[in-house]
C-alpha cells in the first residue's frame, strides 16, 4: 500500500536572521505545534518527528486520517486551538500516560492536523517531486478533507510573508518557513529556511545550575519583577564559552542567598512528567546582576525556548526588570489566517 516499509524523517529548516529573496522561493507560516507524518488506511498512523506514536495521544483524529486516500502521506504539525490560537499548553497536555485522562481531553481540547506537505499518494512516493508539484497535489487533495484538517497558506511575495511574520503571531505563527519550489523532500535534512521572530529584553539573574562538569556555570536563570514586586521566574540562559563558564560561576558564587525568587511565585525546577528525571537543583543568588538577552518566543509569560546571551548591564537597577517588558502580539485569529476547515 505504501512506499515505505518504516518512518519517515521529517524534513527540516535552518534558523535564518532573515528570510531568502525570490525569486524561486515561498514562504508558509510556522505553526507552533506538533509536527507530525500522518499515514492513511485501515491502521493509521500519526507519528512525531522521532517516529513515535501520537495517535495513541490524540484518539478523536483517528477519523480524519481515515479520509486520506490510500497509500497517501502527509507532512504537518497537530495544534490545539483555543480562542483563536494555537495552544502549545494545552497542547502538551494532551500527552497523558492515563488513558482516561487521553479520551477526557480529547473532548476538552480536541486536537486539529494543519497540513503542509504531501511526501505518498495513492501508494506513490512524491519526495523526488518537486515542492510545486506536491502543494498543487495537496490543495487537490484537501479539498476532499474533513473539519479537523486545515491546509496552511503559501505565498511567493516576500513582502506578504512579511506582513505575515507580524500580522499572524497572535494566530501561533512562530515565524516563517522558507521553501524552494523546485526542491525535492530530503528527509532528516534541514534544507528550508526558518525565519523566527527575535527580540531582545534586560532581565534578572536570579540564580544559577552548575555545569555537569562541576567546575563551570551550566546555565543562568532569569526573572523579571510582576507588579507586586515579586521576581518572577521566566526562563534561563546558557551558551557561555568554557573559559567564560569558569569565571562566571566564580562571580556568581560569592552572589549566593537563600532563596532569590520567594515563595509566592513561581518558582524554577519543579518536577513534573517532562523532567523526566533529570536533576533540576539551582542555587539562588542575590538579584542584582542584569543581563540582556534575546529570545524568540513567549509561552504562558515564560520564554518558550533557552535564550541568547547578548551583555551584561551593570548600568541597569534590576528593579527596571519588570513584566510589562514582554510584547504580546496582536493580530489576525488563527481562523482569519487559514480559513475555516474544509467541511
């Protein structure tokens, strides 16, 4: 029936300050999701990028893949949508060792398959295709599916992709992905382009993870103050060199207390099912020091993503670190940006 004995390995993009120019280039949101390969047939399958099974996650999208035609693959990621917008939150949720718990959020928050790439058709490999050639197959193709699939919108004029790279951030566009048109699907290989949002904020250290090596600073946690005047925690930062690693843990153990971020907030290191069981001790340290960084994106007031060190800033009282720093984005609804579902 298919192509392919085992997985696929998703196809992948490299991070880019900016985005190529055309011509033979489009450009297509980037959707703040799970990436998923989702394979039609009596025995679906909806496999992450890792090849495991997220089906066994998400039972309410069984009947969508099911209207695939046979033998048909496609690429896309799974979202949670929620008042207009992708939730990763909700999201991640959904992955529940219960199965009750599986089949109670599967009503609750009910996942959706954005779909932006077709890699089998009808028991036919489409990677040698060309990238025009398989969208005009998948617009075909989804004009027969269902209401949980969406179909993510493509354009070839930068200055669209542009007004998109602002405009569709409130949606759960995380940035933009870069493809050529004349390019075939080169599995496990980061051959497009992704454009992410960048922004830069002055933030609190507010305590620090040695290395695994013991002798140097692992990474350093960050805060910012909320309008009660609490520090609150909102990421951490690493990427130091090792030389500079051994000094800054110097620096940073004369700064040690007992604990800088209090108890009313939220505080890093607590445990849950994503730890799996990794050590999350951190020292505190008197929040004094400041530091810029840049980061990509926000989740829940947290940074989504470890951050980019960029300098220090001892010209800066760490009581100017506040909340009201973080730009929340406005824009178009995710519905505004891809349409309703086909149905």
């Amino acid at each position: 029936m298919f192509p392919f004995s085992e997985s696929i390995k998703p196809m992948k993009a490299r991070v880019r300050e900016r985005p190529p120019e055309p011509p033979g280039w489009v450009y297509e949101p980037k959707w703040d999701g799970f990436r998923m390969i989702a394979w039609s047939g009596d025995k679906p399958r909806l496999e992450s990028r890792n090849g495991k099974d997220l089906l066994r996650y998400f039972p309410e999208l069984r009947d969508a893949l099911a209207e695939l035609p046979s033998g048909t693959i496609v690429d896309g990621e799974v979202v949670v949508i929620r008042d207009g917008v992708t939730d990763f939150d909700a999201l991640q949720m959904r992955i529940h060792p219960a199965e009750s718990r599986i089949n109670l959020l599967a009503g609750e928050t009910p996942g959706s398959l954005i779909v932006f790439d077709v890699l089998a058709h009808e028991g036919e490999s489409w990677l040698e295709r060309t990238y025009a050639e398989r969208r005009s197959l998948l617009e075909e193709l989804y004009g027969a599916l269902g209401d949980q699939w969406y179909l993510t919108p493509v354009t070839d004029d930068l200055e669209e992709a542009e007004r998109w790279f602002t405009d569709y951030e409130a949606a759960g566009c995380d940035g933009i992905i870069c493809k050529q048109t004349d390019q075939p699907y080169v599995e496990d290989k980061r051959n497009w382009i992704k454009w992410k949002h960048r922004r830069t904020i002055d933030c609190v250290v507010g305590g620090y993870r040695v290395h695994k090596d013991g002798d140097k600073i692992g990474s350093l946690l960050l805060g910012l103050y909320n309008d009660e005047g609490q520090l609150h925690f909102i990421g951490h930062c690493s990427g130091f060199t090792n030389q500079d690693r051994v000094e800054i843990l110097r620096q940073f153990e004369q700064l040690r207390t007992d604990d800088s971020f209090g108890e009313a907030v939220r505080r890093p290191g607590a445990e849950s099912r994503w730890t799996g069981g990794k050590d999350l001790s951190w020292i505190p340290v008197e929040p004094g020091v400041v530091i810029e960084i840049s980061y990509d994106q926000l989740q829940e007031g947290r940074f989504r993503h470890a951050t980019r060190f960029l300098r220090w800033r001892p010209d800066k009282d760490a009581g100017e670190c506040t909340m009201d720093q973080l730009e929340r984005p406005t824009g178009a609804s995710f519905e505004e940006v891809v349409g309703a579902p086909t149905s």
